[in-house]
C-alpha cells in the first residue's frame, strides 16, 4: 500500500512538473512563435522630436566602483538635458557611493551640467524601493524611470520612450534589460539566457494577457500614476513585480519594447554566493507578494492564474530540486515499474528541451551583441545545466525558509562593471 501511494505521488508530480516545464517553454519560444507578438515588441523605426521630461532614479548601495560611469552615461545620452533631472539615491551611511557621486556632480558642474543631485535617507529599510519612495517627491518631471547603479543605458533610450509614450498613449513601458557577460563564470551563459529570454520574450506574454510582474529597471512610468499608487511597496524584496500587478489590477496597459540595439547592459553576479543571494531575494519577493493578494483583484480569471503562476513559479523550482535526484535515482537505482519510470523522467526530458532552446538562444544572443558563441561557451554551458538547476532549487528552497522565519532583509549583490568589458569587447569586434 505504502509503495502504491509513493508511485501515485510520483506521477501525479511528474504530470505537474510536465505541464508547468512544457508551458515555460512555450513562453520562452513566444514572441519567436507569433509574428503578431514579435511586431508588437519592436522598437519604432523612427524616433519623434522630444517631448516628454523625465527624472531618473539610480538607487546605490556601495557602488563606488561604478556609479561615476552610470552618472555619465545617463547625462550623456542623446536627450536635451533641460527635459532631464537625475537623483543619486543613497543611505547616509553609504560614505564611499555619496563622495563619488558628488565628486562626479561637481565635474559635470564645471562643464555646464547642473541636472544631477544626491538624496539621502537616514532611516529604515536600508533598501532599494524605501530609496525609491524617499527620492519620489524630489522629482518634477512628466516620467519617472528607474536604472541600478551599475546599468549601462542606450544613448537613444528616452528618445525610444518619448516615441513610444507620445504616439500610443501608455503610462508605463518596460524596455529591455541584458546580462552581456556570458563567460565570466560557469553559470554567468544561463544566467544572462534567463534574461535574453524574459525580457525578449516572455515579458510579452504577460503584457498581452494584462498581468505583468515589471524588470527591476529601466522602467518608465507617468509620474502622476506613481503618485496615485502611493509609490512602492518598500517592505517588498520584489517591488518591481509588486509594481506590476498593482498597474495590471487598475487596467493600466504596460507597453514592453524589446530591441537588441536599445537594451540597458548589466552584469552577472561576480560570484555564486552573490548570485544565490539575489535569486533567494528574487524568490522570497514573488512569494511575498503571492501572500499579499494583489493578483486575486485582478479583473479576469485569466489575469489571476497568470498572475498566480508567475509568484507560485519559486515553490516550483524548490519542487523541482527535490524530484530530480529523486527520480534519477529512481530511474538508476530501484526496480519501478516502466511505465512509472518513463513517467517520472518526463521532466527531464523536458529541461533536456530547455536547454536546446537556450543552445540556441546563445547563437541568437551573441549575433545580437557582436559576439562570438564558441565551442568552449557551449560545453561548459552543458556541463553547467543541472548544478544551475540545484543552485536555482536551493535559492527558492533558501526564500521559503528565510520567509518562514520572518527575514526580510535586503541581502545586496555586488558589482564590479564585468559587463563592461564585454561591451568593449563587442564594440571592438564591430570597428
């Protein structure tokens, strides 16, 4: 009887697993699936004259290593600076980030520059969307955009919204983000995938349906609707996802362009116990926002079950990495039954599918970029395949401990600009 039961759990979980792996490949595949859905993600050919103001938000936590580059690069982008103003956001006890923030605000000064400015905030949480709220009412202008402190934008980026914003009437626009440096280390290939394609494809998804959990940056929204929402939610480890379903629950419409030319650049996280840190926080965020129940005054049953799906997704990946050994040793070890073996590898077979989706993603990333897939890149990228589904299944399986004891503490990720040298690289292949 007990053995009837431990077959029964295991192939009504291998059925589960299954059908939620099948259906995150269908979103992976989206946009490359549908000619209509890839049409709507396209930036405009052509971009109108400025028209639209917007305030930038960087918020910074020990960034002294990059928030000079990040400060040049979004006063240097190809918009008149009179339709920008840009806040440096940082804790007052952030010593290292305010002087270089200032030593860089007093350079831009002495070249007739007088559009950034640091706000400090010195009370608690110490963490990024309390440095959003706290840096809200310092801001003027039409739309408010957020970038982290290491992103490296598009000079054309405002000129890409202002297009967007004026001809179709959106408040909010989500447009890309990208990991460039794909071999940093032996998970930096899937981690920068991961973003290639959420942001180039499944984000899109969640758009046309009207259940959208927003990227963390470079994310545009009509500063009267902030005011409206009351800002951010500053005890959520996700504010970004938190965000979006709150818009998604009012109707707001959420435009996201996806174009390889116009992405924001970022980096992977410099080491194992950096990245673990930030897919915990990532994870502990979605589940608190599942517990706090925006998504159930979603209008549509659709919209709620997307919505649903999404903030459940981490408890799926915990699943997952407790079946997978289990099965294998099933499948190698005991004596099951063929059926039930066959059933229990179906998972399996379908992160096998994952992973040559993403093989082929790779090719796709790196002729974007001006770079070169080796050979090497896509070996280790093989080898790196089930250790990066354990390290995912341990961060989620981290979150829902870390949320059970009540943490909530924001655990930061370090930057060191590794993206950078990946973009220079490209840039050098290109001249």
């Amino acid at each position: 009887m007990i053995v009837a039961i431990i077959y029964l759990v295991l192939i009504v979980v291998s059925i589960l697993l299954t059908v939620q792996s099948a259906h995150v490949l269908y979103l992976m595949l989206y946009t490359w699936d549908r000619a209509d859905a890839e049409r709507r993600a396209r930036a405009p050919d052509e971009f109108l004259p400025p028209q639209i103001s917007f305030s930038v938000l960087l918020p910074a936590r020990h960034e002294e290593d990059v928030i000079q580059s990040t400060i040049e690069r979004v006063v240097r982008a190809n918009y008149p600076a009179e339709l920008l103003e840009v806040f440096v956001i940082c804790s007052q006890d952030d010593d290292g980030t305010i002087k270089k923030a200032e030593e860089k605000i007093d350079d831009l000064k002495r070249k007739g520059l007088h559009n950034v400015r640091v706000v400090v905030f010195d009370d608690k949480p110490i963490n990024k969307p309390h440095g959003l709220n706290t840096a809200l009412p310092h801001t003027a202008n039409q739309v408010v955009t957020i970038f982290d402190a290491e992103d490296d934008i598009h000079p054309e980026i405002f000129s890409l919204v202002n297009t967007v914003m004026v001809q179709e009437k959106v408040k909010v626009v989500q447009a890309g983000v990208q990991l460039m440096n794909y071999e940093s280390n032996w998970y930096s290939t899937l981690n920068v995938l991961e973003y290639f394609f959420w942001f180039k494809s499944r984000l899109h998804y969640h758009a046309h349906y009207g259940s959208i959990p927003l990227g963390g940056n470079t994310v545009f929204f009509a500063r009267e609707l902030l005011l409206r929402l009351g800002g951010w939610d500053d005890r959520n480890l996700t504010e970004d996802a938190d965000m979006g379903l709150r818009i998604s629950a009012m109707g707001e419409r959420v435009r996201v362009v996806y174009d390889d030319r116009y992405v924001t650049k970022e980096e992977t996280p410099p080491t194992l116990g950096h990245f673990i840190r930030q897919r915990t926080r990532w994870s502990q965020g979605f589940m608190q926002t599942l517990k706090k129940g925006t998504w159930k005054k979603m209008p549509t049953r659709k919209q709620r079950w997307l919505a649903f799906y999404v903030l459940a997704f981490p408890r799926g990946q915990a699943l997952l990495g407790l079946y997978l050994p289990i099965s294998l040793g099933m499948i190698l070890i005991l004596k099951v039954p063929v059926l039930i073996a066959l059933c229990s590898y179906l998972p399996v077979l379908l992160l096998a599918a994952h992973f040559l989706v993403q093989a082929v993603g790779l090719y796709e990333f790196t002729g974007a970029h001006g770079l070169e897939a080796s050979p090497k890149a896509l070996v280790r990228m093989a080898i790196a395949w089930f250790p990066f589904q354990m390290v995912l299944a341990y961060a989620a399986l981290r979150a829902m401990r870390r949320e059970m004891l009540g943490r909530h503490d924001w655990e930061k990720t370090q930057h060191v600009g590794a993206h950078r040298a990946t973009t220079e690289e490209a840039e050098s292949r290109v001249g």
